[in-house]
C-alpha cells in the first residue's frame, strides 16, 4: 500500500559528508509531511528533521546547521544532506511519512549511518 525505500547510508569519517534519499510509493495518498529520524544503540528513536507540506522545516537542534532536508514532490521523495557528521550522529535513520488519508505512520526500514573518528 504505502512504502518508503531508504538509500545512502554507509561509513564515513568525522567530518565528511553524506546524503540519504528516500522514495515514498504512494499510490493515490496525499502526503502531508515527509521527514527522517535516527536511532542510536540504546537510545529512543528521536527527529532529526521534518519537512511538512507547505509548512516550516523543523531540526533537531543537535543537527542545526549541518544538516539539511529537502523534498521533491513529483517524485515522492526526500533527502537529507548531511555535513560535517561527528560521531553522535552515528545510528540508524529512518524516513517518515505521513498521509491525509490515512491513520498511521509509515516508516522506512532503516538505512545505517556509521561516523568514525
């Protein structure tokens, strides 16, 4: 019915940079926001940005200025640049989206984001 297929996680050094996109299959759903979360190993799934239709793009505070969301509506999508990455950012992230028609959350399955020092 609805998926959300994550891509460009990987390794990267402290530092550098990396870019994850999401693609979102629909169907005739209408999206309202599209966003990304992370989790850490023994810590709470928690946003790291969310862009919502029409609305203002929100971040964590621990990613203000490094990181920034964008989203293309003809294809569904969004992204997350990320730099100057440190290690805190390592974890799992996932993409969100939410729909006007239906009740749920979807969620992507997770793309892992390593920073080593």
């Amino acid at each position: 019915q609805v998926q959300l297929v994550e891509s460009g996680g990987g390794l990267v050094r402290a530092g550098g940079s990396l870019r994850l996109s999401c693609a979102a299959s629909i169907n005739s759903f209408t999206l309202k926001s599209m966003g990304w979360f992370r989790q850490a190993p023994g810590k709470l799934r928690e946003l790291v940005a969310i862009i919502p239709t029409g609305g203002t793009v929100h971040y964590a505070d621990s990613v203000k200025g490094r990181f920034t969301i964008s989203r293309d509506d003809a294809k569904n999508s969004v992204y997350l640049q990320m730099n100057s990455l440190q290690d805190e950012d390592t974890a799992v992230y996932f993409c969100y989206a939410d729909f006007r028609e239906l009740p749920r959350n979807y969620w992507g399955q997770g793309t892992q984001v390593t920073v080593a020092s």
